[in-house]
C-alpha cells in the first residue's frame, strides 16, 4: 500500500490547497507506487515562508545548546528507526539496502555531529589595539531558508542541510526531490517527533520549477541551498545574485580514481567497482573515470571487465543484488545515450552497454554496469557527468599526465590515488585539483565531520557537512562586536 505523504506547514500536516497529487514508485519495479504526495503551488509555497518566518524569532533565541538537544533526540529516533527508514531508501530510490541504511546512518552522523555543534558554534575573541577595549566576533543565523534537495541520497542529503541550518538558528522550508517525497517525509516526521516547534521546519513537496524555483527566490526567504543538476544550480545561480541572496550549490561532479604502476591492484579494483557502481553510479563523488598506467593497464583492464560483468542487478531488497536500478525511465535513456555517444566516439565497450533484459527485471530501470576503454581524455564521455553505471578508462604514462587529466575538466569535487610510493600520494594530495581527494580508496564515502564540497563547476564554493569550513559557515554570518569600557572616545588607527 501506498504511503500518503503531506506538506509540514506550522507545524501541521496539510494537503497542497488545490488539492492535486503526484505519485513515487519503486524504481526496481514501477507497479509498485511508494508514497502519493502534494502537488503544491505558490499558495502552499506561501504559506510555509511565512510559518518560516513567524517561527524565527523565538528559534532564534532559543539558546543553541537547546537546540542542539532537538537534534540529539532526532538522530536517537533516526537510529532507532534505521531499518525501516533504510528499506523505505532502497525502496523509493533503489539503491542497495546496505546503501540505504548507509543512507540514514550519514542523516544519524550530521544529526550527532550538529547536535554537538550547539555548545560549539565558535566565534573568536582577540586583543583590541586599544586599551579597555574588546573585540569579539560571533554568529548569528541568516533567517529564513530555502533548502531544495535531490533523490540520490533523500535521507543524508536534506540532514546534511537541515541539521546544519536549524542549528545555527535558522527556521526552513525543505522541497524535496518529486522522485523521493517520502523519504523526505520521513524525517521531517522524526525532527516534529523530537520537538522542533512549529513552523521551524517547513516542508512543502512538488516540482522543481513551480515550487522549488519560486521557494528559493521568494521575497520572504534570505538564503538558499540547492545540490541537483548544473543546469538547475546555474540557473539559480544567476536568478539568486540578482536578488543578491546566499545561495549553496552542490552540482556535478567526473570524478577520477588514478591507479599507478605500483598500486595494490586488488584493492584498486575493489575501490572502482564500489566507486563507480555503487548507488549505480549515481553519486556527484562517483568515480566515472579511471586513469591507468600504461604498464598495468592491460593486467587491470581485463580483471575490470570480468568483475564488472559478473555484479548482480536487482531488486534493492534482495541480499545478493550488488547493483540497484537507475532512478526513472529519463535516467535510463540519458545513460543509455551517453553509452551511444562513447561509441560513436571510438571508445569499446568490454562490458554492459544495454538496457537490463533478464525477466525479473523488466518492471524497472536497469542498466548493464558498462565499462568503456581506449578513451580518450577530450571525449564527451570522459568529460560530462552521465549520473549512472558507466566507466571509462583512459591510459596514462606518468602521474604528471595523469595529475593534468584529472584537472583538465569543468568538474572539482573528488579524486582518488592508488599507489605504494609515499612520495607521489603525498604529491597527489597537492597537485588534485578537486574539493576531497582519496588516498587508496575510492572517490566515495565522505564522513560528515570535515566539509563537503566541489571546486570550479562542481559547486559554489560554501561546502556542506561538518568541520571548519562546512556548513555551519554558509547557514550563519559572523557579526563583529567591539566593546569600549574606558569611557572616553578612543580612535582606532589615530591614537597611537
Ligand atoms: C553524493 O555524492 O551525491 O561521500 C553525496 C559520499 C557520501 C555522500 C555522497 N557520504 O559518498
């Protein structure tokens, strides 16, 4: 049975006002419809900004380390309901049950880590030039935000942004992508459960365009953060600088793995199959090219090409199945387009290529897990992101020519090198050109206490997730407060 998923405005679960629904389904097989969800509109939209806004005052005062304590109890609710939220994951986006718990446990990571952030939320003190002075430099939240998220992590991916925003004091309206409403749904169920007063969290469902376009550019919101497609962020981009208003992009990414002559080739191996396969390959971190040496090149090549073609599609669900379906039946032909353009292009296709056939999976979108070499680094398919189970492998003879490969394109956001020789992973750790890098291990897996980002056309440089540098950053702004208790007029820069 279907779940019926509703918009979450002031604190109260609503139908969108006109009354219209859309449906998700199960990627692996779409007899299966998961959640019918509010088509909403502008009304709807509306109506959260200003729920959003009514609510932010008294979020705001509420002491951070107060609220750090919603979050606590959300991410104990997030854990103790991991297997049922981990199967809903695989069931509305399709990847892999060890996937779709993997998805929650990164929501239940950001919950703990933000939750901790409320007796942090550092500013600094440092010494005046002046005598009976201070000077101080604190953080105050932006206001209202505009949070638009994607289907291919729908649990972590609008944690990541709300943990993060709420705990700087921020209230919010979350657009989730119209391909995983439920698993949006769901958390915010969790956060109203763990106490989030009403109207802090707003959540309001439908499409991209005319609900989530006009939420991010609405006159009541401050500030936004989009991660989806590059087409979406730089159009956004361009509408939110002319309102001159705060805007996270995360888009795409053509991540590299650089496997070296002295690499453990077993372990590279593992880590490009688990890399480029793994969700499908539909993760910005996943790793679509890998660059080889030639003197190991043809040894990798060959045991690539029989690993790869022995994973086993399916059904999320099912324990042996090692690859899930594509989300929908455009992913499916904007993967199954790009395999055409490889070949057209001169790359050879070792394995995959077609649309899944096998009986048992006729009802979903699977595409073959598809390996391409010869490829050469200008190519269309070395160089524009496909979002699905594609690899291409490209020679190389040295770790200059690789370093320059990797580099050589619009995208920044990972990397990764296999190599024995401490001297060149040290210099890979310099010379990558990508917001993380990977020292033998693959371009996936980022743990949320460090930022999360891309450099260049991967994002808009305000990174996600924890540490220094991350979230917190972009969902609050420094106010600076000097403090004079001389009692008399004292001149910075004059009296000296
Ligand atoms: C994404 O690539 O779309 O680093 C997000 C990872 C996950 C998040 C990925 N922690 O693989």
């Amino acid at each position: 049975m279907s779940e019926a998923v509703r918009n979450f405005i002031g604190g109260k679960w609503a139908d969108a006002a006109g009354g219209k629904r859309f449906s998700s389904q199960n990627p692996a097989n779409t007899r299966e419809v998961i959640a019918e969800a509010p088509l909403s509109g502008r009304g709807d939209v509306d109506r959260a900004v200003s729920a959003a806004r009514a609510a932010y005052d008294g979020w705001r005062h509420l002491p951070a380390p107060r609220r750090g304590e919603i979050l606590f109890r959300a991410a104990e609710l997030l854990a103790r309901n991991k297997q049922r939220l981990g199967e809903l994951v695989t069931r509305e986006m399709g990847k892999i049950l060890p996937e779709g718990l993997g998805d929650v446990q990164e929501a239940i990571d950001i919950g703990y880590y933000m939750a901790g952030e409320g007796r942090r939320l550092q500013g600094e003190t440092v010494p005046s030039e002046l005598p009976d002075k201070d000077c101080k430099s604190m953080r105050e939240p932006l206001g209202v935000v505009a949070l638009v998220t994607p289907w291919n992590f729908p649990i972590a991916i609008p944690a990541w942004k709300l943990f993060a925003s709420l705990i700087c004091g921020n209230t919010v309206i979350l657009k989730p992508s119209s391909e995983t409403p439920a698993c949006a749904s769901s958390l915010v169920a969790i956060l109203a459960e763990a106490g989030i007063p009403p109207g802090v969290v707003n959540f309001v469902c439908g499409p991209g365009d005319a609900v989530g376009e006009y939420l991010m550019t609405h006159p009541g919101v401050d500030a936004a953060s989009f991660t989806g497609s590059c087409a979406a962020g730089e159009r956004l981009e361009r509408l939110l600088a002319e309102l001159h208003r705060p805007l996270a992009l995360e888009m795409g990414g053509k991540n590299a793995i650089v496997v070296m002559d002295d690499a453990d080739l077993d372990l590279a191996l593992e880590g490009v199959l688990w890399g480029g396969f793994g969700t499908s390959g539909q993760r910005c971190t996943a790793a679509s090219r890998v660059i080889v040496h030639e003197k190991v090149h043809d040894r990798f090549v060959s045991g690539l090409k029989e690993r790869a073609a022995a994973l086993r599609l399916g059904d999320g669900l099912r324990p042996e199945t090692q690859v899930g379906p594509v989300i929908n039946e455009a992913q499916c032909k904007k993967v199954l387009d790009y395999i055409e353009i490889g070949k057209a292009e001169g790359a050879e296709i070792l394995t995959g290529g077609r649309r899944a056939v096998n009986a048992q999976l006729t009802e979903g979108f699977f595409v073959e897990p598809t390996v391409f070499a010869g490829v050469k680094p200008d190519m269309r398919i070395a160089r524009e992101e496909i979002f699905g189970p594609v690899v291409s492998i490209i020679k190389c003879g040295s770790f200059e020519e690789a370093a320059g490969i990797v580099n050589n394109i619009p995208f920044g956001l990972s990397s990764s090198i296999y190599s024995r020789d401490v001297n060149a992973t040290a210099r890979a750790e310099k010379e990558l050109q990508t917001g993380i890098v990977y020292i033998n291990a693959s371009t996936i897996g980022a743990e949320v206490q460090l930022p999360f980002g891309g450099w260049r056309h991967s994002g808009s440089g305000h990174p996600e997730a924890g540490g220094r540098g991350g979230a917190i950053d972009f969902f609050s702004r420094m106010k600076v407060v000097y403090r004079d208790f001389s009692g008399r007029l004292q001149k910075a820069q004059i009296d000296k």
